[in-house]
C-alpha cells in the first residue's frame, strides 16, 4: 500500500489504511465509517466529523515497541464496535501493512467462526495482499506478538 489515499475492505465493514486515507473525509463518508481504531505512535489530528467511536493504539515503532497488550487493545476494540455493534470501522496506522494489520489478522483469527471466514486461509490472505502491494511484511517482532496473543487466545479456556 502506498502512501496515498488507498484502502481495502476487509471483511465486510471493516477497512485498512494509511494515515492519508484516514484524513480523508469522503472516504468516511463514502462507507459510512463511524469508529476509528489508530495504530500508530503519531498524536497528530486526525479527521473527526461523524466519528463516534475512536482509540488509539500508540505503540511504538515497530519492534520490541509493540506488544501483546497492544493487540489485545485492538481486538477488543474491534470487537466492541465492529463485531457486536456492527458498524463500520477503519484501522490505520502510519502506511498500513505492519501493525495495523498485525491487529486485523488477530482479531479475524480470534473471530473467524463468527464473520465467516476459515481463519489460516484469512490471514494468509490478508498478508499476502500486503505483500503484493508493498512488496514488504509486517515487521518479525510485530508479527511475533499477534502470534503470542493468538496463542493465548487459541487454547483451550483461553482468553485474552
């Protein structure tokens, strides 16, 4: 993904981007997006007309910086505004493709039965979009902690 207004969707109602697309007022508009998970360490304002829900992940860079809390923030983010109150949501970070989607693919793992999608088959759909469009993976040490924090949440009586 570049750095220009660019996005994917997901799963229904739930959209990737980049820090540009997420100042972008008719792309909130456009897709009817009303809450606003930002993972990125950049406290720079962001577009607010119409967002009713907004948190914010501030880990920092990638790397030993981003955590399993981080993760786990985010997913229950998303499955508060997304997943239970079944409004559209937009994750973005600084362009994308490393924490951001380190969020994404735990929360579509953890949930996979739920949105209906076969959760290996989504996320290795979802990182080979990345790669395709950025030529790049998310970080080790980010990718480490989402698969710390599925573990957790994979085994029997798990919870996170």
């Amino acid at each position: 993904m570049s750095l220009s207004n660019t996005f994917l969707e997901i799963v229904p109602r739930l959209y990737l981007s980049n820090w540009q697309t997420a100042n972008n007022e008719k792309f909130y508009q456009a897709h009817n997006i009303v809450a606003r998970l930002t993972v990125m360490n950049d406290t720079n304002p962001f577009y607010t007309g119409g967002i009713l829900k907004h948190e914010s992940v501030v880990p920092g860079p990638d790397g030993p910086g981003f955590e399993v809390g981080h993760i786990r923030k985010a997913v229950d983010f998303l499955e508060t505004y997304h997943l239970k109150s079944e409004i559209s949501v937009l994750v973005h970070g600084v362009s994308g493709w490393s924490r951001s989607v380190a969020c994404l693919v735990a929360y579509i793992r953890k949930n996979s039965l739920i949105l209906g999608q076969p959760n290996e088959t989504m996320a290795l759909e979802m990182r080979a979009r990345m790669q395709c469009q950025n030529k790049n993976l998310p970080d080790d040490m980010v990718w480490s902690a989402m698969l710390q924090y599925l573990a957790m949440v994979e085994q029997p009586g798990g919870a996170a």
